[in-house]
C-alpha cells in the first residue's frame, strides 16, 4: 500500500519533504521519497493520495493515566469490570487524537498490564501501551488517597522492595512521587538515590513526579530518567538535565487547561467529588503553575534538555490525550515548529528507548502514521485535524 500526500514530515526534527509519501508492506515502511518517484518504483501496488494532508509519525503520549476513575462523579459505582471498561474506551479514544504509542504512568494495579495482554489475544484494539502499574509514594504522600493507584512505602530498601513488585507485575517503568503542591519534599534524597539504583541496576527506567523546588534538585542528583513537570524548574536546572541526559515531560496542559478547568468550578460551587474539590483548592497553585510555564518554556526549552510530549489531564471528562494541546501550547510558547513535532513523536520513543521501531517515518521502522488536515509547520493548530490514523500499517481511525 502506498499512502501519498502533500507533504511528509519524518519527526527526525529536521526532515520534510513536499509531495511524498510511504510504501508500507507487512504494517512496516519499507521505501519513502517522492511520490512520484515511489509510483514508478511500486507501479502496481494499490495508491491512496490524501490531497491538503501531512503525513507525519504516530503521535507518543508520555504521561497519561488511563484508568483514572477517582474523579468520576460517580466514583462508587466504579468497580474493577467498570475501571476497566473505562480504560478501554479511554484508549482506543487516543487513536482520534493521532496517539499511537502512550506511557501509562499510573493506573489501578494490573490495569494496564492486563490491556496488553488482551489485546494480543485480540480480544480488544489498543494503542502500544507501555505502563508503571501503580505510582510508588510515601505515606501519605502525592497520589495516596487514589485507592488501588499507589503503593505507600518508606525507607530506601521498602522503595527497592515496591520496584521489585511493580517489575514482578509486568511494569515497562516505574514511577515515584516526590512533591505535590507545596515546597515540602516528599521522599528523602537517599529514598529517592535508591529508586534510580535499584531501576538502573535491573536495567528499567524510572520516571518521578516532581514539580516544585526542592523536589526538581534533588530527582535531577538521584538521576531519574524523566522528570515529569518540572513546573518550577530553573534554566539551571535545566542544563544539568540535559548534561546528564535526562528528559522532561513538562505537562504544559495538565496545569493549563487544570487551572482553566477550576475557574469554571468555582463558578459552580458545592462539587462534591473529593479529586474536584482537591483542584478548587489548590486554585493558586494551578494559577502559578501556568503562569511559569508560560512565561519560561522558552528559556528552558533553549538549554537543550530532552522534551516529550506528555498531558496528565484527570479530572472529570478530561479529554483524551490531548497531545495536540500541548503541541499548541509548546508552539505558543516559543518552541519551533519542527521542534514541537519531534517533541511528539521521536523524542518519546528514543525516551522509551523504541526510537528502532517507532518515532519515525523511516524505512524499518512501524509503521505508525497519522495524517492531519492542513501544515502544521505553517499551524499547528492543524493537529485538531486528525484525518486519518495507521497503526503498523492497519488504519484505526478515520474521520
């Protein structure tokens, strides 16, 4: 199958090509170029030109939460069959938004292990799922309330203990917690040492939640993989990331399109679901979050520090992987175009260290493919346009 349209842009960060396409056989890409020249080489083989169309890679969600039920307001009548009815909608959803490929870091235990397996039985059509199982945090900390979603430990050696479990589980990652919405860290420096250690030593990544100062210093020493937010992060602090070849996932929407979220519930006042509730009051930490991300994106994104697409939105009727937000909101905020799309798409699978199978519009590589009405290059508003989406050469989604 030859799919052909007016541009293609390769998510190398640097690659387009006007008038191209790919040739896909066996859900691989295994000839691309001009469209032209691809149509002498492959004469016979059935051709589809999507006229006002980019082809680009399939989109990488870096931080999502598909089985995040606890801000339904309905909560109680959400049992395990329930949880993961919900979690199945949620992902195939992704595939409309041009997402292919998510990071799930922290769902109900077993969740989305259990996803992957039924969908290799064919039981169910997924996204590639690459999961943490549960978050690790301290008691009490960040994300303990979430019943089923967090596992509570102390200590250097009961944090190495709940890696080892989450590994037993299944887990691709793993996830730790370390700050929420104040200054007070939450695991010590020697917790937080030992996690990386203990991942780093079994050959898994770790990625951590860490969003206010101190918290950003003391995961950036520890080493982690990803730092997920970073909301608070010095110019600094973002070169000693990327010295020491570690990424961020900054979440631009989360705290954005959060803060917009609670303005409107505090026009509506008497929520009483208890994750909601938590949002209304935190209100000017949610205001602060999007005002730093606004005004130092830019900065930070300059010091040449690994970014990836991720979103991390849960509250109630959240949209699905809005990736195409975040790519909007990395543009706006003064990343380049052709950046942003990398950010999206290669950035993501070399974290996840698939950058040999997806990412990529390349020969051998998945093929993973989504085509978006419009240029994004000229607008990227144009990834609201979702047309069409291939994963491994099959389509899953059409408008």
């Amino acid at each position: 199958m030859l799919i052909l349209a007016d541009r293609l842009i390769t998510g190398d960060g640097v690659t387009v090509l006007e008038d191209a396409g790919v040739l896909i056989e066996n859900g691989k890409i295994i000839d691309l170029g001009d469209a032209s020249a691809l149509l002498q080489r492959h004469p016979n083989v059935p051709a589809e030109y999507y006229e006002g169309c980019t082809l680009m890679p399939g989109l990488i969600e870096m931080h999502a939460h598909i089985g995040y039920w606890w801000s339904k307001p309905d909560a109680g009548n959400y049992n395990d069959f329930l949880i993961a009815y919900f979690a199945e909608n949620y992902a195939r959803e992704a595939f409309s938004k041009g997402v292919t490929t998510i990071r799930d870091v922290s769902s109900p235990a077993h969740l989305c292990i259990t996803m992957n397996l039924a969908a290799e039985k064919g039981y169910i059509e997924l996204p590639r799922i690459l999961t943490t199982d549960v978050g690790i945090n301290m008691t009490g900390g960040h994300s303990s309330s979430l019943a089923g979603g967090a596992m509570e430990v102390n200590g250097p050696w009961a944090v190495r203990a709940a890696i080892r479990e989450v590994i037993k589980r299944g887990a691709h990652w793993v996830k730790l917690m370390s700050s929420h919405r104040s200054s007070n860290p939450e695991f010590t420096q020697e917790e937080l040492n030992a996690a990386v250690d203990e991942c780093h030593r079994v050959g898994k990544k770790v990625a951590v939640h860490a969003g206010t100062q101190p918290s950003i210093q003391m995961c950036i020493d520890a080493g982690f993989d990803t730092i997920e937010h970073g909301t608070h992060m010095t110019v600094e602090q973002a070169r000693q990331m990327a010295e020491k070849g570690l990424a961020w996932v900054p979440t631009i929407t989360a705290y954005t399109v959060s803060y917009e979220h609670i303005c409107q519930l505090m026009e509506k006042p008497g929520n009483g679901n208890e994750v909601e509730g938590s949002f209304v009051q935190h209100y000017a930490y949610f205001r602060d979050a999007a005002e730093a991300y606004r005004n130092n994106f830019k900065a930070l994104s300059e010091t040449g520090v690994k970014i990836a697409t991720g979103t991390d939105v849960v509250f109630n009727d959240a949209p699905v992987t809005p990736v195409a937000t975040e790519m909007k909101y990395m543009a706006q905020y003064g990343l380049a175009p052709m950046a942003v799309i990398h950010a999206a798409t290669l950035a993501g699978a070399q974290i996840l260290g698939l950058d040999g199978e997806i990412g990529e519009v390349a020969t051998g590589k998945a093929a993973d493919l989504v085509l978006v009405k419009g240029n994004p290059l000229d607008d990227m508003a144009a990834m609201d346009s979702i047309h069409e989406v291939f994963m491994a050469g099959k389509s899953v989604y059409k408008a």
